[in-house]
C-alpha cells in the first residue's frame, strides 16, 4: 500500500467510527477528528498528517494532560504490533500524550485491518471518558 492509500483509508476508517466532526488545516494536508458527543466538550481523537515532515497518523490518547505517560505505554503497544521505532523513523519531538504512526510502515492489507482494530479499540476508551 502507499501512503496516499493509507491516508485515504484511514480517513474512511475515522469517519466510520461514530458522529465525527473533522477539521483541515488551511495550508496543510491535515485533518483533525473530534467525535461528537451529546454531553461535554469535545477534544480531538486523532490527526492525520499528510504533509513530509510528519506523514502520519497521530491519536491523542490524553489530551490536555501534557504529563501523561499513556502516550508512550499505548506508542510502545502499536510499534511491538506493526513492527517498528518511532525514535529511528522520525526525528521530530513526540508529545507525551500523543501516539504516532508512521504511514510508511503500514505497508499490508494485514497491518492496515491490524491498525484500525488498534485504532477501534482506543476509540472506545476516548468515548468512555
């Protein structure tokens, strides 16, 4: 799969979810998705990044709590899944809160169905909270 596949993918995937309110950045291949809830405010769930420097999925596992160690326990999880380093991918500074995952590294039909159940069943520990 190339990454434009995986892109497109996931942004069917994502809106698939549930009620989903989605952003694009004016500038950027970027798009922020916000589930919509009937009770509370809502924050963003995931980001898709197309532009070079990042061109990857990010899932925000504990936003607003920029000392959450979840970010890197749930990083940890999905690199033993689909096989790879964050730190020897990408060169940027990750958030400790936040999940990366590479579109270069879903390359298989097998890692992308992997990666949405990932992706699934952390959408349902956002909504519970």
């Amino acid at each position: 799969m190339n990454e434009l596949q995986v892109f497109s993918e996931l942004h069917k995937f994502l809106n698939s979810l549930g009620p989903m309110e989605f952003t694009l950045a004016p500038k950027s291949l970027t798009l922020g998705y916000k589930p919509i809830r009937f009770a509370g405010r809502r924050q963003k769930f995931a980001t898709l990044y197309g532009e070079k420097r990042y061109n990857c999925l990010i899932l925000h596992v504990d936003q607003g709590n920029q000392e959450s160690k979840k970010g890197k326990m749930t990083q940890k999880e999905i690199q033993q899944l689909l096989y790879f380093d964050i730190q020897e991918i990408r060169g940027f500074a990750l958030k400790k809160n936040e999940v990366y995952i590479p579109f270069e590294v879903i390359d298989t039909k097998e890692k992308i169905e992997d990666l949405k159940d990932f992706v699934q069943e952390q959408y349902m520990i956002f909504i519970k909270r």
